[in-house]
C-alpha cells in the first residue's frame, strides 16, 4: 500500500476522531427501535417526521452527525472498505466472504456490458438531452435489453391485482395496519426476467432474481453514467475493464484513462458516501413506486427523476459555481454579505435532517485539501470554500445548527479528478443506486402500497352551470 493511500486512510480515521469528540454515543431511543403498529408521530408538510416503514439499512441521526449502515459507521468503511463491498452489505445485510466478494465483483464487471442498451441510446440524440434526461432513458432501455416486460408475455396479470388501487384497507378510514397486505410478491413468480432455457427449467426463486436485478442496475447505471460523458463528448462508450475496481472501472469508462491509485481509492470512498442516506426524496419515490408492484427498472428510474431535481441533486454543481464566481478568498465576505441581505440560498450548507456537520463532509473536505495541494488550478477554488465555511459558520453555525453538507466539498474534489461538473449529479446516482435497490427489495418483503392522504381545503356544493351560462 503506498505512502498516499495510507494518508487518505489516516485523514478518515482523524475526521472519525473529530466526529466522535464533538458528538454523543447513544442513538434515538424512539427511532432505533422495532415499531409496535399503529404508531403517532408529528407529520410536517411533505410528510415531514412521518414514519413509513422500518429499516435495518441505514440511519442518520441529524442531530449528532452520525451515518451508519447496517451497522457500521461510514468512518469505518470509508476507511478500511471500498464500494463493492458497501453496496454487497447494503443488499444483503452482511459483508461478504472473499469468495462472494470475487463473485459479486465478477458479476458487475459482466453485467457492466450493455451493447445492446448504448445501441438503442444512441440512437437517440444524447448529446442534446439533460444528462439525467439521458440516464432515465439509458435506465428504462436497461429493462428492454433485460426483461420481457416490454413484451406481450410480460403483461401483469389482471387476477393478480384486486383493484385498482388496491391496499389492505379501506384507507378512508384511519389505517391500523397488518402484518402482511392482501397481496404480495409471488416467491415462484419469475415470469418477468429473461432467462436462458436451463435457467426457466431450474425455476429460480424470486430472492435470487431480485438480487440479480440489483446487480443488474448497480453495474448499469455507472455505465450509462459514463456513455453519456463519452457521447457529451463526441467520443464512444467504454466496455468496463476486467483488471479494475467498480471506482476506477467508472473513472476509466469516463476520460477513457487508467486512474491512478489514489484517484481509484477517493472515487471509491465518494461512492460510499453517496450510497445512502435514509428515507431521502429519491429514495422514497422509488419505493413508491415499487410498492404499486411495478418492477425495479421502473423503481428505480422514479428515483433518478427524483434526484434531477434542483432541491435533491445538483448543488455540488451549484457550490462550484458560487466558488467560480467569488474568485478570491478575500471577495468571499463581500460576495457572502450581499447574499444574507438579498436572503439568497447559500448552497453546500445547511440540510433537511443534519443539524450538526454532515459526517460525509468531514471526511470529503480534507479529501478536497489534499488532492487540492496537488492541483495548482483547483488550490484557488479550495481556498474560497475554506473561508466561505469559516465565515458562514461564524455567522449560522451556533445559532442556526447551518455546517457543510456533503455538497459542499464533493464538487472540488470531483473537479480534481477531472469529472465535468454537469457529471456531478449523474454519478451521485451511480453511488445511491445501491440503496435505492437495497431499501426496495428490503420494503418489497413486506409490502404495502404507500397511501398517504391530504386534508381536503376546497368548497362544496358548487351549482354545475352550462357552458354557455359561464
């Protein structure tokens, strides 16, 4: 292991070092535990503090900073693990051995060749779509090439649904919920997933196909990621490389070069920081949208419209921008000062749930430091947001709980790895496609379609009038 890659290590473990002074040890007593149904919680516009579903997949306490998955604190595996390993545990609950290690790293690399998806892709014209436009298509084309749901075959079953729009209750009364809806995945029912034909006469189980599924997507989405750079380009996709890891495979797929290993080791840990993050907007849409018993292509492809949003993806691309336009680390109070006058959002700072710093920022904000030494046109940008987070912190820090968020950083250090900002968003969902699949298979164990209610505020008994009385 070289001298760098030990730093990057040691510069984890001193931002663990730094989380566990300044934050306590004990977690939410009334979010850490199993839930007796029906429960009463305070519910905030957006359905804010609502509690869905339980999860044994992530948890964030906003109030002390901490991110943990299944288990383990992401200081942790930032430090000692890498992406493949993160987005294996996310989905099944466990780190894997080393021979379901190789398995599983094999399994992406074949499952990353998608000739016949970047065929149908270009042919459309990628070069002028949005790329989350172009990663949304590249997903549902993903679905053609790999499932016969597109297909008259592949038509769900009318016998299979009881309305519709079916639950287990009547939801115009208050909901008490029940261990199981009326209907629920068939264990047998594998009809959706092409299959040679010794995989149709083995039957296999739908865990299996899910888990395949999931794969299927965690590989492809950074493919398609990456196509699209290429195309953006004017420049064709990449077939992964055997010989590289899931971090250096995306980078490669990317400039067309071999990443060095320092390079390879900080896009690994920027994916497993991105894996997941709780009942987040993306995350939630597409577990909506699973939960109608729709499949996980179309899940999924909820949770990338989702994240194209301006208010879920892209700040790190707006925080690159506002670092741009300040210039010098001397402009930054003038340029800071007019924006709390005009009351104008300062992006990279502040989130829905943290409200101390963002555990992922501690650990991407000396990262930026350290390939910024070494990157003579970046080093300026690095200055500005060092003194725009010692100015904002002075002034909202204490009174506001307003720290860094993940964004903050992660568009420097992207840029110091030679990603085109308009890439930042898209590769944000090559990372959280892990927990994306991971919380859709987890919910669709015990599925209940998602049915919240609004308050009705309109009028009654409006007289209907002619058309040609109005």
């Amino acid at each position: 292991m070289s001298k760098d890659i030990i730093h990057i290590k040691e510069i984890i473990l001193k931002a663990a070092q730094n989380a566990i002074q300044e934050t306590g040890n004990e977690p939410e007593p009334e979010l850490t535990k199993k839930i007796d149904w029906p429960i009463k919680c305070s519910v905030g516009p957006g359905l804010e503090g609502a509690i869905a579903c339980e999860s044994k997949i992530g948890y964030v306490n906003g109030s002390k900073g901490w991110l943990v998955y299944r288990g383990y604190n992401i200081f942790d595996l930032c430090a000692y693990s890498n992406f493949e390993e993160v987005s294996f545990l996310l989905l099944h609950g466990r780190l894997p051995n080393s021979c379901e290690l190789e398995t599983y790293k094999q399994k992406l690399i074949n499952y990353g060749n998608l000739n016949k998806t970047l065929r149908l892709l270009m042919a459309f014209p990628v070069e002028k779509m949005h790329v989350m436009a172009a990663l949304r298509l590249g997903t549902n084309l993903m679905r053609q090439e790999f499932t016969i749901l597109d297909t008259e075959e592949g038509k769900p079953d009318i016998n299979d649904a009881i309305a519709s729009d079916e639950d287990s209750i009547a939801m115009e009364t208050i909901p008490f919920g029940s261990n199981h809806a009326v209907y629920e995945f068939d264990k047998q029912d594998t009809r959706w997933f092409k299959k040679t034909k010794a995989e149709e006469k083995a039957r296999q189980s739908i865990d299996s196909i899910g888990f395949e599924a999931c794969y299927h997507l965690i590989a492809g989405v950074s493919v398609i990621v990456a196509a699209i750079s290429r195309i953006h380009s004017g420049k064709l996709p990449l077939e992964p490389n055997p010989d590289l890891s899931f971090a250096g495979n995306l980078l490669y797929m990317i400039s067309g070069k071999i990443p060095s290993p320092i390079e390879e080791r900080i896009m690994d840990i920027s994916l497993i920081l991105h894996a997941d993050h709780g009942m987040n907007a993306s995350t939630f849409a597409s577990m909506v949208v699973a939960s109608t018993l729709s499949d996980i292509f179309f899940s999924v492809g909820a949770g990338i419209g989702a994240l194209s949003g301006p208010l879920h993806g892209g700040a790190n691309e707006a925080v690159i921008k506002s670092l741009q336009e300040i210039e010098r680390a001397d402009n930054v109070k003038t340029w800071l000062d007019k924006k709390m006058i005009n009351k104008e959002k300062i992006s990279g700072f502040g989130h829905r749930v943290y409200k101390a710093y963002d555990p992922r920022a501690r650990i991407l904000g000396p990262l930026a430091q350290f390939l910024a030494n070494n990157s003579p046109a970046i080093m300026p940008i690095y200055d500005v947001a060092c003194e725009l987070e010692k100015q904002m912190i002075s002034k909202l820090g204490a009174e506001k709980k307003i720290f860094p968020n993940v964004d903050f950083y992660s568009g420097i250090v992207y840029s110091c790895l030679g990603i085109d900002s308009k890439l930042f968003t898209p590769l944000f969902a090559a990372s959280r496609v892990a927990g994306w699949t991971a919380r859709i298979y987890e919910y669709i164990q015990n599925n209940r379609i998602f049915r919240p209610r609004a308050i009705y505020t309109g009028e009654f008994n409006k007289k209907y009038l002619p058309v040609s009385m109005r």
